[in-house]
C-alpha cells in the first residue's frame, strides 16, 4: 500500500480543530471517510497531541 500525499490526509482532516489528540484525528478521519491507506497512517502516529496540520503531516512522513 502507498502512503497518502499530505493533501489525502489533511482531506481527511478538513474542519479539525487543533491542537486535538492522535485519538481525535483517527476518529473525525473515519467519520469523513477517509480511505484505508490514510487510516493506517493516522493510527501508526505517536501518541500524543498535535497542534497543526504541519504537525500532522510531519510526523506521517517519518
């Protein structure tokens, strides 16, 4: 499986107010539907909080 673009996972994350819990991004990304390969990825970040989208897509590209 490919990783998401940051783009597919900022879609996935549209309208998400930050700074807001790894447990938070994985649920608003499963309620706006956001496909398989951006799920894996919200679920293998760290746990712990973020405070941007840049935040976000840093630590998925690690």
């Amino acid at each position: 499986m490919t990783d998401p673009s940051p783009i597919d996972i900022q879609k996935a994350l549209g309208g998400i107010d930050y700074p807001v819990s790894k447990e938070n991004l994985v649920k608003h990304a499963e309620g706006s539907g956001a496909d398989s390969s951006v799920m894996e990825t919200l679920n293998n970040l760290p746990d712990r909080q973020y405070d941007s989208p840049t935040d976000v897509n840093k630590e998925a590209s690690k």
